[in-house]
C-alpha cells in the first residue's frame, strides 16, 4: 500500500472517530434534555440510538484491524492506529452512559428535583468541552491540548463530589425524596465516568505522539468503564 493511500485511509479513519465523538456528545446532551423535560420520547430515541454508536464502534475498530493488516504500521503510525482502537472503546462506553441516563429518565417519571438538574448541566458543560478537545487532540496530535484538557477532569471531580455531599444531606433532611435523590446522583456518577473516559482519550494521545504513558495511565480508576 502506497503512503499516500495509507493517508488518505487514516485520514477517513479520523473522520469516522470525529463523527462518533459528536454523536456520543449530542446522546448525552439528549439524555440530560430528556431528564429535564420528562421527554419519554426523546429518552427512547437516546436509547435506539445507541445501536448506531455500537455500529459506529465495530466499523472503526474493523478500520483500524485492516490497516494494521494490510500496511503494517511502525513506530507512530502503529501507535496512532493502536490508540485509535483504544479511544473508540472510550467513546462506546460514553455512548452506553447516555443509554444509562436515559433509561433513568424514563424510570423517574415525574419529581419535585428539576432544580437539582441544572447542576448537572454544569458537569455537562466542561464534559462537551473535554469531549471535543480530546477527540481533537488525538487528530491534530497536539499534546498540549490533550494535556490541557486533562486537566479538567479535576474539576469534574470535584464538582460530582460537592453534588454527591449535596445529594446526602438531602436524603437525609427530606427523606421522602430519597429514590428519586439516589437516581439523580447516579447520573452524576454516569457523568463522572464521561469525564474519566474522556480523560483517557487524552492519555492516549499522549501515547500515540510520544510512545511514553502518562503515570495515571496505570491507575486501574483511570481505565475503568
């Protein structure tokens, strides 16, 4: 296989990993509108449509195999590829997060909580932006970025720590809306994880562009799903 083929190949492979981090992006956003709104419709539709995230992530990973097969990459180029199939399964299991907070939207029916709910918008807020710039860092194998945008899954953190401290005291003021209480901090859990999966996309770009793991690589929390 010629170079040039093996670039254009890589960068359709690209592409295809760009397109599955806004739909992953755009199903979380769907899941929280649907859990605010009580939008059982639009939960059901976040739900179906982890069919096609699931799709998106064999197809890429097939992509990746054959490339590896046919070129028989080396050095950065077998590392791009390498972290590329590690970053799909990253953005699958976002996908499988947004199923979760949907398939809670449609359990709560109605509550008293939808103040709460503008807080995890606020965890959403800097996940899009962690989202984004990660899968951006990864095509522009800019380091920098990556490096940056790891460094906000500190205040993802912190944040579902404050919510998770909040969520408690209410229980334990207003039992009565304990359930639907215990539902909303598994959302923020759901979110939670968003950000750690993002945060090992980064991690890999670190990976593909140098060939040397950051420490937290190796941190069993850090690659968890």
């Amino acid at each position: 296989m010629l170079r040039k083929t093996y670039d254009e190949e890589l960068k359709i492979l690209f592409n295809k990993l760009v397109e599955m981090g806004a739909l992953v992006e755009e199903q979380i956003q769907n899941s929280l509108t649907a859990l605010k709104n009580r939008d059982e419709k639009l939960a059901s539709q976040t739900i179906f449509a982890d069919e096609l995230v699931n799709k998106m992530h064999k197809e890429i990973e097939k992509d990746c195999l054959n490339l590896i097969l046919h070129q028989q990459p080396v050095a950065m180029d077998l590392r791009n590829i390498s972290a590329c199939l590690k970053i799909v399964t990253d953005l699958e299991r976002i996908g499988d997060h947004a199923q979760d907070i949907a398939e809670i939207s449609i359990s709560l029916g109605n509550n008293k909580l939808n103040n709460e709910l503008d807080e995890l918008n606020k965890l959403f807020d800097i996940i899009k932006v962690m989202l984004k710039g990660a899968v951006d860092s990864f095509v522009t194998s800019d380091i920098e970025l990556a490096l940056k945008i790891k460094k906000m899954d500190n205040t993802i953190d912190y944040l579902y720590a404050e919510f998770r401290k909040r969520a408690i005291m209410s229980i334990r003021e207003s039992p009565t809306f304990a359930e639907e209480w215990v539902d909303i901090l598994q959302v923020a859990k759901y979110l939670e994880r968003v950000g750690d999966h993002a945060e090992n996309i980064t991690e890999w770009v670190v990976f593909s562009v140098t060939g040397e793991y950051v420490d937290s690589l190796k941190n069993p929390k850090r690659m968890r799903d």
